[in-house]
C-alpha cells in the first residue's frame, strides 16, 4: 500500500501495485460500494446511506487520463470529493 495522507476533510490512500485509490470523507470507515463510471466507485455508510468516500480503480492509468468529467457534477457526491476529483491529483 503507498501513502496515507489525510486533509481537513479528506483521506486518502493510494496503491500504488493495484493502481487504486481509496478517498474518505475523515476516517476510513465499513461502508456499501456502489459503481457509478469509470472505475470511480461510491461508498456508502450502511445505515445512514451517507456518501462516506469513494475508491477509484486504474487511477493513473486511466482516470487521471479521462478528458471529460462533466458527469461527476451529475454524482451525488459532496462538494469537497467533487474538487479532488475534478483537479485529480498525481498521487504517486
């Protein structure tokens, strides 16, 4: 697993081998994940169906490279993870 680093408001972690990574809202926590598009998957909690982060699959190989993330606007995710997605950070 590569690096932790965490924010005021997000946490996040990145795996380098398996080119994942893995965005919390604080703390890591046991959550619902939910497909939405192009390798960005939405984790939910359990019980409050609250947006609690996201995992994103093929991050530098793929998502990083997208040249079209208008349809994140159209997620129903928080503002914070919406900026970091839409900045998409080098993380390795």
């Amino acid at each position: 697993m590569g690096a932790f680093v965490e924010t005021p408001l997000i946490s996040w972690s990145y795996d380098r081998e398996s080119d994942v990574l893995y965005l919390s809202i604080g703390r890591a926590r046991p959550a619902i994940t939910h497909g939405a598009k192009d390798g960005l998957l939405i984790r939910t909690d359990p019980k409050t169906r609250e947006i609690v982060g996201l995992t994103i699959l093929d991050y530098e190989s793929k998502f990083r490279r997208l040249t079209d993330l208008s349809w994140i606007d159209k997620e129903p995710l928080p503002a914070e993870l919406i900026k970091f997605l839409k900045n998409r950070p080098l993380v390795s």
